[in-house]
C-alpha cells in the first residue's frame, strides 16, 4: 500500500488501483501523485544510467585515447547534463541536487581527460 491506494497487477499487466479515498477529487490526487511518482522515478533512473554511460566512456577513453573517444565523452557528458537540467525543471530534482550530480560528473570527467 502506497500512500493511500492498494496496487496490483492484472494478467495484461496494467496497473490497477484502489484507493481509500471517499471524495472524487482525493482519488484523483492519488492518480496524480502516482503517475507523477513513476515519471520521476523514470527520470532518476535515466539520470543515474547516463552518468553510469559516462563513467564508461570515459574509462574507454582512458584505455584508448582517441579523438573518436573523446567524441564519445563529450556527447554522453552533454545528454547527462541535458537530463539533469530537465529533471530539474519538471522538479524532479532539487537544483542544488541537480547542480551536485553535474559538478560530479564534470570533476570525474575533468580527471579522466586531464591524465
């Protein structure tokens, strides 16, 4: 039970809901508060697999430093840094979360590049 509404899964795998709500406008605020919980947790977790891609590319780079590689570093740092400032707009983060994840990311990258 999340917040009010009892979840499970029918056989064509849809997401049902019950909710303990009496009026009309509380069980919509749980259909809300539930859709806007799944796009921010989509969105987190892309954050998280960007900077994971980064990290990557920049480890291939380490091992073979190209200008194809270096290519490759700088297109995933921008989709990372792109999303995260996103994320922060539709408040999915807070900007100073937002602001922490880039600085993060830049420094690693920085110190893969620099040595």
């Amino acid at each position: 039970m999340i917040s009010g509404l009892i979840l499970w899964y029918d056989t064509i795998s849809n997401l049902n809901l019950t909710s303990v709500a009496n009026n009309k406008s509380a069980k919509k605020r749980i259909q809300v508060a539930e859709r806007n919980r799944l796009v921010n947790k989509s969105y987190k977790s892309t954050v998280r697999t960007l900077t994971k891609k980064t990290l990557a590319n920049c480890e291939k780079y380490k091992q073979d430093p190209n200008s194809d590689n270096k290519d490759l570093v700088q297109l995933s740092v921008n989709q990372a840094f792109s999303l995260i400032d996103k994320a922060v707009k539709k408040n999915v983060l807070h900007k100073n979360n937002g602001a922490n994840k880039k600085s993060r990311i830049n420094k690693l990258v920085k110190n893969f590049l620099t040595n």
